[in-house]
C-alpha cells in the first residue's frame, strides 16, 4: 500500500471501529456473528473508509467526528457485495482476501444472510442522517452498484462495446467509490459544491481502480491479489483489456486517474492524501 504514516493509522482506527460496530462472536445467533465478521475483518485494504476519513479531513468545515462511522458503513456494504458477488449463483470464487470465501467456510445459506445482515447494519449506521442514508442508498441500488453486477453478469460473453463497459465499471464501482467521498464531505458540513467535487473525484478515481483491477486479474498471479487471477478472461468477462487490450488500459486508467486529481481542484483543504490515494489506485499491485 502507500507509504504514508497517516494510512496506518486510518487502517487501525477502521479496524477497530469495525470491531465495535458489528456483533460480537458470542451474540447469538454466533455463527451469523462469526461470518459476519470474517467478512468485514479480513485483510482487505479499506480504501473507500479510508476515502471518507481523508475526504472528510479535506474539506472539514467542522469537526468530523462522524467519518470514521460512515467509512466503515460504506466498507460493510463493500463486503456484503464482496460475500453476494463470490457466491457460485455469481462469480463463484473460492478465494477472497488471501482466504476461503466466506460461503466456503460459512455454508451458501449463511453467507447469503450474512451479506444482507451487513447491508442492513451500515444503514443502522447511517440512520442518525437521512441524506447519508440517501448517498449510500443511491449508490448501491438498482441505479448503482447492484445494477453494475446484474450487467457484468449479462456481459459475460456478449460482444458488448466500450460504451456498456463504462457504464457497468460506474455502476459496480464508482458510484460506492463516490459515495463514500461524499459521505466524508457531508460529515464534516462541506457546501454542496464541495461535495459534488469528492463524488467526482471518487467516481473517477473508482473508473481509474476498476480498470486497475481488471488489469491485475489479467497480468497478477492468485497469491499476489488474494484471489483468483485470470478469471475474468475464464468467464468471458467485459473487461478493460478484453476490449481495449493491456497497453491502452493502462492508458485509460492513468486518464480517469488524473480526472479524480482535477476534481480537487475547488478544495483548500489539506488534499495531499486525496493526491496520494489517486495515485495509488494506478500503481497498486494487489
Ligand atoms: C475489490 O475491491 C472489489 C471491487 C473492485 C469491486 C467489484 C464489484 C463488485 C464485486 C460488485 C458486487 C456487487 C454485488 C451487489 C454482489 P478492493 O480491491 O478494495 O478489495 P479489498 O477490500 O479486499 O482490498
Ligand atoms: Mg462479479
């Protein structure tokens, strides 16, 4: 990851955060506490909380205590769609974060209710705020992210163009991506035109992570991203590289990358993690 000290820091304020907010092992019903939390726990990188955290610290107009809550409500719904979309009804993966998916460990049956559990608990986060509830909510619904993976479903094997794909990378990633700058922007008070300024840059930066990751799947190996690598090429799926090929990807990647850095532009806050994390999203390896 980034070699910033204060990622460290958001990394473990996140995770215990986490901790606190979800059930504990010995609440009953146990193993839907269990799986719950192997989902939300496991080593994953924690890049939208971390946006809301740094969103918030750029445009704080007031004292932003409520980021870390609402990061880690936009991580909940980024792994209840991490648990639907491993699922074999969808992607059908065996491994996720370096581990077992969590229906390999848990049973289809409890993944699928530890999935809904996890969406529903980020909006019992959200619920002292009805306009956070409304950015989270647009962005994962049937105009968002469930949208994004019902089409990259549909995608798999058709000969579909450039156009869908934009659509569907927006859909199934930027729009969470965006939300979650937002909600960061909204926590510390920021003016609407601010908050539409993080949104873009999140949404871009999202379309710059995506075509990233596409390209990961294509040129990592399984160890390297904790997950299955070439399987997108094993589905058929529509992919930045599938339809672009490898070089102009990358390209594409680096110019939606530096869109996300423009739309920082109105901000006079301190935006040099915003800066940082823009770049990450091009250069990762995992
Ligand atoms: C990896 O995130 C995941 C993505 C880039 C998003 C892909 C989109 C979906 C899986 C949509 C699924 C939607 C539904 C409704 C099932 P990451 O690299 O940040 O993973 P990490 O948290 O493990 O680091
Ligand atoms: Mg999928």
């Amino acid at each position: 990851m980034l070699a910033e000290p204060r990622l460290k820091t958001y990394q473990q304020q996140i995770d215990a955060r986490l901790d606190a907010l979800l059930p504990s092992d010995s609440e009953p019903p146990r193993e839907l506490a269990r799986a719950m939390r192997y989902a939300c726990l496991g080593p994953g990188k924690r890049i939208r909380p971390i946006l809301t955290l740094a969103t918030a610290q750029a445009t704080r107009e007031q004292e932003a205590s409520l980021a870390l809550d609402w990061g880690c409500a936009v991580e909940m719904v980024h792994c209840f769609s991490l648990i639907h979309d491993d699922l074999p009804a969808l992607d059908n993966d065996d491994l996720r974060r370096g581990r077992p998916t969590t229906h390999k460990v848990f049973g289809e049956a409890l993944a699928i209710l530890a999935g809904d559990a996890l969406f529903a608990l980020a909006f019992e986060v959200l619920s002292t705020s009805g306009e956070a509830c409304g950015i989270l909510a647009r962005a994962c619904g049937a105009r968002g992210l469930v949208a994004g993976e019902v089409e990259d479903l549909e995608a798999e094997g058709k000969d579909w163009g450039a156009d869908e794909l934009v659509r569907i990378h927006h859909r199934k990633t930027a729009t969470l991506l965006g939300a979650a700058c937002e909600l960061g922007a909204l926590s510390s008070a920021a003016s609407l035109t601010l908050r539409s300024a993080v949104r873009e840059y999140g949404q871009a930066l999202g379309m710059a992570f995506q075509i990233t990751d596409d390209l990961l799947n294509e040129t990592a190996n399984s160890e390297q991203l904790g997950k299955a690598a070439g399987s997108d090429r094993d589905r058929k799926k529509l992919t930045f590289p599938s339809v672009f090929g490898i070089d102009e990807s990358r390209k594409l990647a680096e110019e939606w990358r530096d869109r996300a850095l423009s739309h920082l532009a109105p901000l006079t806050g301190d935006v040099q993690l915003l800066r940082d994390l823009a770049l990450f999203t091009t250069s990762r390896s995992a």
